[in-house]
C-alpha cells in the first residue's frame, strides 16, 4: 500500500490478496495472478468556510471467478440452472469504480453520499453481491439540545444488479450471497437511522433502527 498527501490532495494505492474462492476464509497467496488493485483520489476543500471531501475509487479485482454469461451460455438445453462456479478460471477481472462526498454545511450539520458501480458481469466474489449503489444522508450533533457529543444520523440506501445479473438469478442461479431458484426483480432499498449519546468519556452507547424492501433483490 502507498500514500501520498498533499495539503488539499491525497493519492492512495493498494494491491491485496483476494480470497481463493467466493467469500472464503482463506487468501490466494498468488499475488501476482489473482488480485484487487485500488486507486483513491481525494480532494479537501472549504466551502464558506465549512469543510469538505470528494474522492474517487477505481478498482480492478482478479480472481478465481466465473461470469454469469458464461454460466447461461452452459446450461442451455441441460435443463439445469447456470451455475457461475463452473466457469471459474484464474485472472478472471471485475472492475469498477466509486464516487464519494461529505460535506459541512453547519457547525452541528453535515450531509454525505456515495455513488457505486462495477461492471456485473463477473461473479460476486466478496462481502455482498451489489452492481450499482446510491446512497445519501445526513449527520446532526446533539448540541442544540445541549449533547454536543452525540450524533444523530439517517441516511438512504438504493442497491441494484445489472441485467445479466438478474437473468442468471432468475434462472435458477446461486450466488455465493443470495439466490432462490427465481427472481421477482426490485431494487433493495435500505433506510437506517441511528442515536449515537455518548454516556461517558471514552464510553457510547447507540440505538440503531433499519428498514430493508426487496432484501436480495426479490
């Protein structure tokens, strides 16, 4: 991993193992065949004399992956459902990209959000199965009701896959995450808020409350 700061610009790099397969425990040690390489810009700036960041992620992940077009290209005429694991191969690369804000409008105030994409044809290889991702939210400190170290905060979650993503789902296809057999298509919708008080000095306590519609994307 490497940095490097300027006083209104950062530039990070990363290349790290990727698991040897979808979500497992255990690391590829072949660095140099299966890999996620990331690159992050990021800009500082005041706007009225209230702080703000943009940055901007690329990545490129090479794995022991398969592609969902691949797996609907095999099962047809079988009679079986596409099966993404039996195209996997090494090398196999999924890319994409993430904007990222947070911006000051007040002393007590702040908003947020994030853009995300990748390209949805590779499988789902680590942590959730996302294509496309919005979010925004907004981040309020106690101090009007006289709690200036607690922190309220509600923000909107929106999830989408791309459409050969969907078709292989529909099929009948598994990811590692998610999968039923079918797939009655919306996009997963995700509001958290949450109550941040702090209690004492190096102790906090927070009440969380999540809404999901379409979990998995049915």
């Amino acid at each position: 991993e490497h940095e490097f700061h300027t006083k209104n610009w950062s530039l990070r790099y990363a290349s790290v193992a990727e698991p040897r397969v979808a979500n497992g425990l255990r690391f590829d040690r072949r660095i140099l065949v299966n890999r996620g390489d990331t690159v992050e810009e990021e800009r500082r700036y005041s706007l009225g004399g209230h702080p703000g960041a943009v940055r901007l992620l690329e990545y490129a992940n090479h794995a022991f992956a398969g592609t969902y077009a691949d797996a609907i290209r095999l099962s047809q005429g079988t009679g079986k459902p596409p099966d993404v694991t039996a195209t996997r191969r090494n090398g196999t690369v999924k890319y994409g990209a993430g904007l990222n804000f947070e911006q000051e409008i007040t002393k007590d105030i702040g908003v947020f959000g994030r853009l995300g994409w990748n390209d949805g044809k590779t499988e789902s290889f680590a942590f959730t199965a996302i294509d496309r991702l919005a979010q925004g939210g907004i981040s309020i400190t106690g101090a009007k009701w006289k709690r200036k170290n607690d922190v309220v905060a509600s923000e909107l979650i929106v999830s989408g896959l791309s459409a050969v993503h969907r078709e292989y789902l529909a099929l009948g296809g598994l990811d590692f995450l998610i999968g039923d057999g079918k797939l009655n298509y919306g996009t997963e919708n995700i509001w958290e808020s949450y109550y941040n008080a702090r209690l004492f000095k190096g102790f906090s306590t927070t009440f969380d409350l999540q809404h999901i519609q379409n979990p998995a994307y049915n």
